[in-house]
C-alpha cells in the first residue's frame, strides 16, 4: 500500500482494459487519479466505484488543445501532476497493401499524435515539481512482425521510439521526468476480445491458442498494471528510456501476436 501515496496521476484510455486496471492499482495504493476517456457513462461509473481517489474527465487524446486544458485543469486543482499513463489506443486490421488511408490516419492520430500532445504538457508540468514519470502503452507489435495490422505496429514502434526520445531530453535538459514503455502480448482486455471477431470479418483465421506454453496466452490486465504501477512508483527511479516486453515469453518463440479469444 502507498507506493502512490501523494501523487496526482493522469491515466487515458481508462474507462475499461488495461487503463481500469492501472486506474484501480494507482488508487489503491494511495495516488489522486484523473481517468479519462471517450467513453464517459463506462469512465464515470469506474471512477465512482473507485471513490474519492478518483474523478473522470473526458479527453480526446488526439487533440492538442483538450491535452493542454486537462493538464492546466489537473495542476490547478491539484497543484502538480507526478504521472502520465499514455495507454489509450486503438487497433484496426489492415497489411500493407490494403490498409486504408482513413484506418491509418485514426490509427496513428488515437495512439501516437496522444502521446506526442500528451508528454509535450506533461513534462513542463512534472518539472514544475521535480519531475516525475511517464508511461506509454506500446505493444509486442512494435518489435515482432504482424501482417494483419501493420499501422498497429507502427503506432506502437513510433510510441517506443518516442518513448526514448522523452527519456534523452529531459535527461539532457535537467527535467527530471523518466519515461519508460510497456509492450504487453495478448492481454484479456475488450480490446483483444474483439479482435477474433475482426479476423473473421477478414477471412482469416485466428492463430492458434496454447495454453500448455507461452504462445499466445492471454494476460490478465493486472498483469499488466504491476509492471505500470512500478514504472510509475519511486521504487523505479533508475529505469529511465526502456522498452519493457511483457508477454510470457511469447515474442521469443515461434508464434503469432494475435492470440485467439474463443477460450
């Protein structure tokens, strides 16, 4: 318990998954936790449930000016912000000879343009106070060939790199914020879920689901969320600028990223 205790942490894509997973562990152990989200009724409920520890605030990650009014609003309110959780994304199928314009500009603007706008407030923000700590949600995609959803991929090898990117200048300019990313495999969130339904619609089959080994088995959110709340708690202090692969193994074995969903 407390391993958050006094810090104002701001969590997107919180309204359910991977996001209400990290929202529940952060509250828990002691942080002040802004959720936010597009999905507002599923949002508010959560941050309900959760109690005083939290409040819901819609944000559109993709937009520059609501990043900046949140961020403005959170340290008016709460005198400081310590940590950013970028978790909300989106994925769509598409390989690289099919994708879409449309899928791949919403791809991209959803998961990376909301960590660009997201760190660009956060970092002076943090500084104001010391420094603190910024996690992004990036995925075994970003390191592991995936043809059905190539912009996935991209988003999330772009928030990886951008990840370090964060870490190098505020080391080099005295800021004090340390940025690490996540790569999670396969993770029972909604998201996941639909994804069997996604691949149908496409004609292709789902890969095949082991549970006797690592390949594809799905993680539970919490699983997740630990490693989320550690990068996030002082007890991680000298991990700064790292890619930090979560997934049983999976990416070091022959395998798809996809993991079936029809347990």
């Amino acid at each position: 318990m407390d391993r958050l205790k006094g810090k104002v942490a701001i969590i997107t894509g919180a309204a359910k998954g991977l996001g209400a997973a990290d929202a529940r562990l952060f509250v828990a152990e002691g942080a002040r936790v802004i959720l936010t989200d597009v999905d507002d009724a599923a949002g508010s409920a959560l941050a309900a449930e959760l109690g005083d520890g939290a409040q819901y605030q819609h944000l559109d990650v993709t937009s520059e000016a609501a990043w900046e009014a949140l961020i403005a609003d959170v340290v008016a309110r709460h005198g400081r912000l310590d940590v950013l959780v970028n978790n909300a994304g989106i994925v769509e199928f598409g390989d690289p000879e099919t994708l879409t314009e449309d899928t791949y500009r919403k791809i991209m603007a959803v998961s990376l343009d909301g960590v660009v706008f997201g760190t660009k407030h956060a970092i002076p923000a943090m500084a104001a106070n010391g420094g603190g700590a910024i996690v992004n949600m990036a995925s075994i995609a970003a390191i592991q060939g995936e043809p059905t959803f190539a912009a996935y991929s991209a988003a999330k090898g772009a928030i990886d790199a951008y990840t370090r990117a964060t870490a190098a200048y505020s080391i080099k300019n005295g800021r004090g914020v340390r940025a690490n990313s996540v790569l999670p495999a396969g993770i029972d969130t909604p998201m996941v879920q639909s994804l069997g339904g996604k691949l149908a619609a496409l004609g292709a089959a789902a890969p095949v689901h082991d549970n006797a080994t690592a390949m594809n088995r799905l993680g539970e959110p919490v699983d997740v969320a630990n490693l989320v709340l550690f990068l996030a708690s002082d007890e991680s202090r000298f991990i700064n600028g790292q890619s930090h692969v979560i997934d049983d193994g999976a990416s070091v074995i022959a395998g798809s990223t996809v993991p079936r969903t029809d347990r």
